[in-house]
C-alpha cells in the first residue's frame, strides 16, 4: 500500500511540474512572442534544461524510492530518500528565493528607475516592430498580426489586422533607462523606446490581468514619439 502511494505521488509532482513548465513558457511565448520564446531554447538553454530538471528530479527520485520499497533494499531506500530530499529543497529554495528578493528590495520612489512613462499624441513605428495582441477569456492568444500597422499611429486612428480592430485611444510610451531583465530574460535595453496602444487603460498588458474579458492592444518594441500628448 505504501509503495503505491509513493508512486502515486511520483506521477501526481510529474503531472504538476510538466503542466507548470507548459504554462511557464506559454506565458513567455504570450508576454514576448516567438522571439522571448526562442531564447528559452537559445542563448538560455542552459538555465532553462537546468531547471526543467530541477522540477521533474522530485518525481523521478519518488518513482525510485517506490522500487527501493519494493524490493526492500535499504541501501536504495536511504540514497533515494536523501536524494529526494536535497531536489525538493532545491526545488523550494529555486521558487522561494526571487520571491524573497523581490520583497526584499527598497519600495522609496525613484529608487532603482528602469523606464520612464508618458502617454503620446502621436508615433512612428520603427523596424516594422508592431504587432497586436489579443487576451481572450484567460485564453494565451497570443499575437493577431502586424503586417496591416501603419508606419505612424495617432490618437484616434482606426487599425484592423487580421479582422481585429482597435481604435488608439490611449498610447503609453516607456523609455527604458536601464535594462529590464524578467525571468531570465531581457524586456528591454537601456536607450530603447517601446509603445503599447489600447482602446482603454484597462486594456494595456500589465493592468487587471485575471480579468475574464476580451481585449486587444498594440505593442511596439522600437517607436519614435511625434507628439506627447496633453492632459
């Protein structure tokens, strides 16, 4: 009986930790597109295997202990059960600790500044980096399109790409002063200039993001302001 429950625990971390690595890069495919997604499988193929490996080591050390048991060798028990020890630890110490650093940094305002914000009148687009965006009911949607964004965008205007529309009421300008690393991989480079363009404030990427409802924005990795707009 013991043996099976062991076992059953090796398939339920296993189940769990591919469904979490799935997620995890469909987020990042959803947050940065192919590209972010690339560098999972790229330039941080390492961090990334390493800890793929660190996520499933839990199950395969339970799946041993279960044989351990089985055949009632105590000498695969003991090394099984160390093992499994040291890989959930490092599993928790892997999830535990950015969490801890993150509480850990100063809250005063203007420490640590990485961009600054605005909202614009009017843009240009550079180096065709436009693409719209879609969120759909908790759904990872991920890109529409970009070939149908014009090269200059202003408030007002009326874009439709692959048969979704949005009218850019709101464009927010984000001048990166010191490079935005997230998860291993870089947001943004100091000296960029990125745009997001939404119908609604409610609509940009960062804002009410458990929110169950529709909605479209425009993301620009390389925009110029033309106009800056007024309040």
């Amino acid at each position: 009986m013991f043996v099976r429950t062991v076992r059953i625990l090796a398939w339920v971390w296993l189940i769990a930790a591919c469904s979490l690595i799935l997620i995890g890069h469909a987020s990042t495919w959803y947050r940065g597109g192919s590209a972010a997604l690339g560098e999972l499988f790229g330039p941080h193929i390492i961090t990334n295997s390493i800890a793929i490996g660190l996520a499933l080591a839990p199950a395969f050390f339970l799946s041993r202990l279960a044989r351990g048991l089985q055949e009632k060798s105590r000498g695969k028990i003991l090394l099984s059960v160390a093992a499994l020890v040291v890989s959930v630890a490092a599993v928790a110490l892997v999830v535990l600790l950015p969490l801890t650093l993150e509480g850990n940094k100063p809250q005063h305002a203007g420490e640590d500044v990485k961009a600054r914000e605005y909202q614009a009148q009017s843009i240009r687009v550079k180096d065709r980096s436009a693409a719209m965006y879609q969120y759909k009911d908790h759904s990872l949607t991920g890109p529409v399109g970009n070939e149908e964004i014009p090269e200059s965008i202003q408030i007002g205007d009326v874009i439709t790409v692959n048969g979704q529309t949005i009218r850019a009421q709101h464009i927010l300008v984000k001048e990166i002063l010191s490079d935005i690393h997230y998860g291993g991989q870089v947001l943004g480079k100091t000296g960029d200039t990125q745009c997001v363009i939404t119908e609604s404030p409610e609509n940009f990427p960062s804002t009410d993001k458990s929110a169950a409802r529709d909605r479209l924005w425009i993301m620009v990795e390389k925009c110029d302001p033309i106009a800056v707009a007024t309040h």
